[in-house]
C-alpha cells in the first residue's frame, strides 16, 4: 500500500460491467448492508414513532449460539451463522415466525473463540437459491437456500496461505456477477475471486500484498472503471473485476494498530474510510487519466471521527456513524461536522424509510431521523443484558426490524398501521 498522498500505477483495462445477479423481494435484505450494500433498506411506510418499551415483538428464538453475524433475509428464509455448542454452524430460518429450517457445521475443528468476541462475524449472502459465506476460521462456502446441502467449499488458509486475522475472518463475501469476492490475506495476494458455481479460483491481487483485516468488499465504479474496492491491514484500494489489477491505493491510519473494519464508502470518485485505535475518518478522491488512476488528494483527515465497528452510513450528502461519544452526522464531500449526539452511544446503524435504526454496543436501541439539521429522537429500549456487547447490526426487512444479541434473534414489527 502507499502513504497518505496515493501514487500512479500502471495503466489497466477497463473492467468487465458485470451485475450482482441477487435475487430477492424489495424489502428483502439479502446480503451484508442490505439490498444495494449501503446499509439503507428500500423500504417505506415504517413506524416514525415507537412506543414507550419498542415495537412489539413478532417471534424470538435463543438458538443462534456464540457469534456476531448479521442475517440476510430473502425468500422467505434468513440465514445466519453462530457457534453452536462449541461448534461453527450456518443455520436457517422461516423468516414468518423463526422455526427452523436447517443447521450446518461449517468448521470441521471447534468454533472459533477470542474471548469477548467468540463465534463467526460474517454475514450470509442469498442469490438464485444459494447462500454464499465465510465464517470465521476461513471457511468459504456455497450451500443451498432450501436444504443447507453444501454445493462447493474452500479453505483460505489452506488453499491460500491466508493469515487469519487477531478476531478471525470477518468479512462478508461479495457476489459480483459471476465472482464471489473474497479476502484471505497474505503476501501472495490480499483478495481472491472465485466461481461462484464452482468455488475455483479465477484471480487473485498480487499487486496488492497485505493481512486481511475486517471489512467487506464493495463494488464501485470510479472514473468510468468497474471495480471491487477493499479494506486491509495496509489501507484501501481499488482492483479491475475482470482481472484483480490494482488500480490505486490510499493509507488514511496515522497509528500502526489501527483495526480496519468499517465498509469503504465511494461516491464522486471519491472513498472515504475510518479506524480506530487513535486513527479517525480520512477521504481520497481517485483521479483518472487514460485508463490509469491514482488516490491523488487527501480530502480531508477527521481524527475525531473514529468509527470502528459500527460502519458508516451515506444518506443524501451525509454520512452518518458512531465514535465512543455516540452518533455523528457529517457532510459527505467536505469532512465537515455538522452534528454530535449521544444517540443509542457507540455501535451500529442501519437506515429505512428516512430513519436512523441506532444499536448501541452495550444494549440501547434508538430510532431517530436521518436529518442533517439536528438529532431528533422518536423512541428508545433496552435489549437483555447477555454478558456480551451486541456487535451485530440491525436489519430492516419485509416490516420488521431484526436484532442479534449473541444467541437470540428477535424480530420487531415496525410496520405502520
């Protein structure tokens, strides 16, 4: 990776256009961050007010084990992953009232355990009957919606050298068209494309050398090129989809023991990204000139702004998303701050129908507005203390607002009546 100021790189072809080719309902969230992997859910006509104690509760199962994986809810499913006792599953669920459809181990030796932070992180992917994850050791699998029956599986450890990171594999994995986009790490390359029908290998990024880290990848396209941009230990940068060429590179992390977590945000040809651990919120915007591109200019750098696990959030020219102080909203192109409240403290968000759906780490959930000129707040409860933080983020789907607190999934209606 490259210093804070980005450096020209070799001319590259332009990318195949390729699609995401996912199959879901509008109000489905069939992936990480949602339909369009932004975090905001496509749906309308939600409650603006919650009642005193929260929405009411639909259905509640204690069956998900250890673990901080969101859920991806499509076609009437949603899928998940936990350690089970002691054992790393991939489980599935009726998305009407929580009963169970089936229960795959996915790890062939014990769950993983770190701790505070024990269990898989990655959420599932749902396209054309197939549910596509990672879980936390490395295991990269393609199994059937219906069934759990495992269509293709690989170990990036073993198959490629990948270096597990200090809390496991944390990525979701990205279905760009005919490629699932994941990130072993390693000097022999950061970030592999496979067949999503076969799990082989068609590329992988030698240029781009680096420990995997726990972001997710994201597709984009910058200065008219196609192309997956991912997070790593090094910094973020931007590869053609066709081939995994690098095109630019962009360190923002002053502090050497930054934890890369949060999804890259890109949007005027530009990418924002945020660290903590004495780090903060940096912007480069990725020049183009005859095919070749650059991370040219540092934006800005807003040490204050430290998101870490929670990600961040762009509504409109806002980009919305925790510190250790609690919620911030701030003006996308200039790094400018508009506001600071407390919120639901630090953690995560997720956005539908023009509302922030705030989880704080330690138990707190908020539904405010999605507003530049001020917070406002139109309700607030608290979730059962589980010993643990609640690290997973909050999904909107089909009416219902879905929350992970370790082993219990509870699903709300948030539907206006």
């Amino acid at each position: 990776m490259v210093g804070r100021t980005g450096v020209l790189l070799p001319g590259l072809a332009v990318a195949l256009l390729l699609t995401t080719g996912v199959t879901a309902g509008a109000a489905d969230w069939p992936k990480w961050r949602g339909p369009n992997g932004d975090g905001i859910s496509l749906e309308t006509g939600l409650l603006k007010d919650w009642p005193q104690g929260g929405p009411p509760v639909v259905w509640q199962i204690d069956a998900l084990g250890e673990g901080y994986s969101g859920a991806a809810v499509s076609g009437g499913g949603l899928y998940t992953q936990g350690n089970v006792g002691g054992v790393e599953k991939a489980m599935a669920f009726k998305e009407a009232d929580g009963s169970p459809l089936w229960s795959v181990q996915t790890h062939a030796g014990p769950g993983y355990t770190h701790g505070v932070g024990n269990g898989p992180r990655g959420t599932p992917t749902v396209a054309d009957g197939r549910v596509y994850l990672e879980g936390a050791w490395g295991d990269v699998w393609c199994l059937d919606a219906k069934t759990g029956a495992a269509v293709w599986h690989v170990d990036m450890v073993k198959q490629f050298g990948g270096q597990l990171p200090g809390w496991g594999y944390s990525e979701s994995p990205l279905l760009y068209g005919d490629l699932l986009i994941v990130t072993p790490g390693g000097q022999a390359g950061s970030v592999v494309a496979l067949n999503k029908n076969t799990g082989a290998p068609v590329w992988r990024t030698d240029q781009a050398p680096s420990a995997a880290e726990y972001s997710s990848p994201v597709a984009a396209t910058i200065g008219g090129i196609p192309q997956i941009v991912q997070f790593v230990k090094d910094g973020v940068f931007g590869m053609t989809a066709d081939a995994g060429r690098l095109l630019w590179s962009y360190r923002h992390q002053k502090a050497q023991n930054s934890i890369n977590i949060t999804t890259p945000i890109v949007a005027n040809d530009c990418v924002l990204i945020s660290s903590a651990y004495g780090n903060g919120t940096g912007m480069a915007r990725i020049a183009t000139t005859g095919g070749q591109q650059v991370a040219e200019e540092e934006v800005y750098f807003i040490p204050s702004f430290e998101n870490h696990h929670g990600g961040i959030i762009k509504v409109g020219d806002y980009v919305y998303g925790t510190n250790n102080q609690g919620l911030i909203c701030m003006e996308f192109m200039t790094g400018r701050i508009v506001w600071q409240a407390r919120g639901a403290g630090k953690g995560s968000l997720t956005v539908a129908d023009g509302m922030l759906y705030l989880l704080g780490e330690t138990r707190e959930m908020a539904l405010a507005e999605a507003m530049a000129d001020g917070y406002r707040e139109h309700g607030r409860f608290a979730i059962e203390n589980r010993g643990k933080p609640t690290w997973a983020h909050p999904i909107v789907a089909n009416g219902r607002l879905y929350i992970r607190n370790q082993s219990v999934l509870t699903a709300y209606d948030v539907k206006a009546k």
